[in-house]
DNA sequence: CATGAATGAGGATTCATTCAT
DNA sequence: AATGAATGAATCCTCATTCAT
C-alpha cells in the first residue's frame, strides 16, 4: 500500500519535513504517542531539537500530520483496488497483498495508536472516527458481494464478513511487526480461507 | 499483641494486592507502560498514591507481576483444554472461545504492551522471551495433527499453522476490544475457517 | 561520660520510652535528622510505626528529647570532673577518658548533627545555642588556669585553649566512630600532648 | 552548521559543570546527601531543575562526582608536599596548613559525609573505600620517620602517629567550620604539638 | 535554517504521620 | 497500649518546548 499519495508528497516536499516525518512514523508506530520522546525522533531524523519545532507545532501536530496520511492512503489502495480488472476474489486478494507488505505496517500501527493512545487530543481522534470501519466497508461492499454472487465468497451478511476481516488484517499488522519469535503473520491463503467459501 | 489478628491482615493485604492489579491491568492494557500514569491507577482503584507502593515497589513491578500472571494463564488455557473430552476439532474451538471473552483481551494487549513498551525492563523481557511463540505451538501441535488426520483441520505444515493462527487471535484480541465503531471482532467461525479442510 | 543523670531516668522511667529513645539515639547520631527515616527507629527498636506516635508527637520531638538529654549530660561530666581529687592535668585527662568511652561518642554526634542538620527547628536549635562553646569553656578556665600555674599545660590564652581542644575532642569522636579502616581515635596521650607543655 | 562553534559550546558547558558542581559541594558538605535536597543545589547554582540534570543524571552522580574531585586533591595535596624542599617537620606544618585553608573544609566533610550518608552508593563508596587511611600513612610515612630520626616528631609507631593525625585534622576541619559559637579550630602550633617530640 | 543549552510543568516515588481496629 | 494499612505533601527526575546565538 502507498504510504503517501502524489498530493500528500506535493505538500511535503520539504526534504528535511519527510525526513523528521519518516523518523516519527518509524518510532510513533512502534511505541504509540506516549511512549514517543521527541529525542528519539531527534535522533532518529539525525537532527537537533529546535529544527523540529521549525516543522510543526509540537508533537502532536507531528502525530496528526501522520495519522491523516495513513488515512488518506488507506482509503485510496482501497478504492484502487476496487477499480483494477480481475474477479472479486482476486481484488481482495491484491487488496490484502498491498495492506501486508512492509511498507503498510507501519500505518496500520499508526492507527491503532491513534485510537488507544492518550495523548492524541481532539483533531487526531476526529480525523480517524471521520473514516469508521462503515466507511472501508462502504467501499468493499460492492466487491465482497459479487464474490458472494460468483461463489469464491463465504455467505452471510458481506458488512459483517469485511469488519471482522479488515478487524484481523489490522490486528495481524499491528501483531506481526514485532518480533519473529513471538508472532508470526499468516500466509495470503489461509487469511483468504477466513472469507473464501 | 496485633489489634487485627493474622488472618485479617493477610486478607486485607490479598484484596488489596487484587484490586490494585486488576485496576493497573485495566489501564495498562489500554495504554501501555508510558501511557499509564500512577494516576490513572490510582484513581481507578480508588486509593491513594502512596498505598500502591506499600504493595508494589514500582510501576515496573506491578506491570511485570500482571505480565508473569498472564503468560501463566495463557499457558494453563492451553494445557488444559488439550486435557478435555471431544474431538480436536471442538478442542481447538473451544479454546478459541476461551481466548476471545472478555476477561481474555486485557491480557493479550498486556503481552502485546510488554512487547512493544519501552518502560519494560529486563525482568518482563524475559519472562515473556521465555514463553516464545514456539512453546505455545508445542503444546498445541498434537491437537492440530490429530485433527489433520481426521480431516478437519487444513493441511500444511503445523507448525506454521498454529503460529499464524495464534498471531490472528492475538491481533484481533489486541484490536477489537478497542472500539466497536471502528474495528470488529470476528465470529467463531470465520476464524475457525482460517484453518478448517 | 554518662549518658542520661538520674533525673532523666525518672523522666523516661517508661521502659518503651527509653526503648525509643535508644533506638533513635543509634540511628540519629549516625545519619542525622534528614538522613534517618522513622522506619529505621521503628526497625531498630522492634516495635510498630504507629506506637512511636503515643510516646513521641513527631520526629522531631524525639529528636530534640535526645538533644536536651545529652548537653545536660555534657555539663554534668565536665562540673563533675572539676569536682575530683587530684592534679589539673590529671582531671583533664579523666574528662577526655570519659568523653572518648564508647556511650560518649553518639552524643558528641548527635550535637553535630543538631548544628548542622536542616531538619532542626527552632526547639532544638535554641537548646543548643544556649550551651555555646562558651559555657563549657567556663566551666573548663579554672582547671587549666591551674594547670597553666603548675606548669602542666601549654601556656597561652586558656578560653583559645580550651576551645580548640573540645573542638577536637568533638571532631575525632565525630569522625572516629565511623569505620576502623577510614579513621582512628588517637590515643589519649597523644590527644593531651595538643595542650601540654 | 552549529550558530556556536564547538569551542564556545564546550567553554559554556565547562562553566555550568563547575558552576553545578560548586554549589552542590556548599550544600553536600553541610547538610549531607539525604539533608540535601535538589532544589537547594538549583537555587545555590542559580539555574533551572532541569538544568542540573542535563549535566549529571542524577543527584548521587554529583556526588559521586565531587567524592572522586576530593579524593584525587587529598592526594595530590600529599604527594605534593612531601616533594617540597624543607625539613620533615616544615612539610608537615605545612601540609596541615593547606587541609586547614577554607577550600579545605567542604571536601573533608564532603568524604565524612560520604562514609556516613545513606543514600550514598557503591560507586561512591568503593571510590572512598578504595583509597583508606592506610594509603595516606604510606605516602607520609617517610616524612615522619625522617621527623622521628632529626628529633622534631614525637617517638612511637609512625602509623599510628599519622593515623591518629590525619583523623584529628579530619575531625577538626568537619566540625570544624559549622559555627563560631559552637566549635573553634586550633590554632597549627596546638595541633602540631599533638605529634611534636 | 540550524543548534543545543535552558526551562519548568508534570509524573514517579518516598516517608512522616494518622487512624480504624 | 499496640498494630500496620492508609494517606498525601514533598521530593526527585523527565521531557516537551523555547530561545540566544
């Protein structure tokens, strides 16, 4: 999944913004908001504290800035996906491929974060109940309805079907970049095996 | 010549030790280690500041006390449902069942926090590095092989099975107990679909 | 150098007091008032934390009960000495023989802490200032007046004399009492040889 | 590009160290570790809470850091004086006159302190421990023994001589320099008398 | 634009003291 | 008289943010 569309790269064409924004994506992700000391991002970015505050306003912003990003690209692979040639089935199943390869984790434990951190004030908490489940199951219902119609498709309700699906990708994510030892993500078949008849 | 005998004390110190540990549970499973503040706990257990740490010496030992509590249970569940009457089938499920109650969940997101939180020093590390996802594939090989055999369950490697499975019902514990407008837990069946022939 | 006269004892006639007293005694003189904490009185006396309050109002109380006990003390050893038998010399030397036995020693500390620990309101402060180092030399000029007469002490302002010498008397008994390994009280000879001709 | 060059930033750091660490010495060696309390170093030092701790990471850590200073100038001041040219008993005269200066004072307290305090430790500890009273009696031992052969220091063990010096001294500077009321430091000739043939 | 020294509000922890039993 | 669980003010320390250079 692409992390950031063309028109979010327009606006943060600032090369030192990218770099102080992929430095907190890669630490935000990992520890969520509380556990993310700005000296990490600091570190990480390679460069001092105050040029951080010339960026953005605080970490917060830094937050926010993030999480929209993550939410507008989800929303677009999903809506891309929809629109490629090939069976239902096949689409879903392109559309889990791009949410699990490497560079999609990292949003999906955004996110999350988003939604159980504490110091995620008003704008971040907004901007995600914007973009509900209902809203990705809008988007998917067409898709999992006509694999229902063709058979690939397990039956029952297609709303219940993707939110209990799109619930396991998001876990799987946010579970699976931890560590090898402890956890280990499930090949395409067998999460496919979850919707498939 | 103690005004309150032996026995009195002894249970006044257990229902405190409990009421303190189920209140840290409650918070540090939503919010992780940096997240919580003393007093979050406090105030859930209603108690003062200063009496947390009459029975634990610190943050860090009423985290690692909850983690040591839930692997121990983690570990049990699995034991014991291996133990019960039924096809490997049911056992399997019913140990899903098990896993996705309730009370199951803040235990899940407490691994899940000890794993990923950046308070949690040596002592939880280890404790938790100790129970590798491998342990818990063990316990459960058997089962899934008996099932294999009796055509119930998919085929493939075992191993691999158990350890994707297990990862998905951590994510979705980890996940859907977070808020149900934005993600779902799934229904018994699609999961069990996961790895059914 | 006794400790507490008689009509202490009769004050404290209470064996829990004295009990209390002893303790605090041993731990004030070696850590001061900042640097002993109730529980250690509490621990070396063997008794409970609340019992300390039906004897004592505060630490501070306790504190100041110590203080009062050991300068009356001091002023009784040193009118008691004048009042001997014998040469100047050989009283002076009783006096620091009585002053360097083992139960002198916390009490020279316990002034030194009162002077200089924080802790120390008023009550305690004022007690101490009252017996400045001049009343002791008070008590103290007519022996070594005599003594300077009969050619037995170094010659030169006796107050000068007197006072340096009970400062380190004060000072070694501060100081000796720690570790065998750091300091060593000197012998008496070698003390008394400091004011000999 | 730094806006201060590195060598600005390092004569800037320098100054704060000394400057911290000169005002902890004032209060260390008055009041102890535990009487000590970091608002009393910050307000002495005229700088910020934070400030301290950008420099030393912990209130031990200063300490730490002023033992190992007073440590290596006791030392040194020894080493010193036994190389300058004189008799045995000018060297010492002067050695006492150089522990007995004003700068003297805190840093004997500031060990006294140490071997008593609590909240002191190991690494504190094992510097002081490290360095006992009887490697003070080697570096002067020749000194003396030279004295005790010319006739101007007293017969007897020479250990036991300077042992017993070095802790008079020790006690006399510690108590030594709280009041002028209460304590008075003896003028050289009295001390000296005490090891004088 | 860039730095890092400096600040101070806020959170973890300690410990003198109280109080129900 | 005696206990020890319970309290909360005071202390140490952290870290987001500012600002002189």
């Amino acid at each position: 999944m692409a992390p950031l569309n063309e028109e979010q790269l327009i606006q943060i064409r600032d090369e030192r913004r990218e770099q102080i924004l992929a430095a907190a994506l890669s630490v935000f992700s990992r520890r969520g908001v509380a556990g993310t000391k700005m000296s990490m991002i600091v570190k990480e970015a390679g460069i001092s504290h105050g040029l951080v505050y010339h960026y953005f306003k605080s970490k917060e912003e830094l937050f926010v800035t993030l999480v929209k990003g993550a939410i507008e690209g989800a929303q677009e692979a999903m809506s891309f996906v929809t629109s490629l040639p090939g069976t239902a089935y096949d689409k879903i199943r392109k559309l889990v491929e791009e949410m699990m390869d490497e560079e999609g984790a990292p949003f999906f434990q955004l996110i999350y974060q988003a939604r159980t951190s504490d110091g995620v004030p008003e704008e971040a908490r907004i901007l995600i109940n914007q973009y509900t489940l209902d809203d990705y199951v809008s988007i998917l219902r067409p898709l999992f309805e006509e694999g229902q119609r063709d058979g690939t498709i397990a039956p029952g309700d297609p709303g219940e079907l993707i939110a209990g699906f799109l619930t396991v990708l998001t876990g799987v994510m946010m579970v699976g970049s931890v560590d090898e030892r402890q956890f280990r993500i499930p090949d395409i078949e067998m999460l496919m095996r979850m919707i498939s008849k």
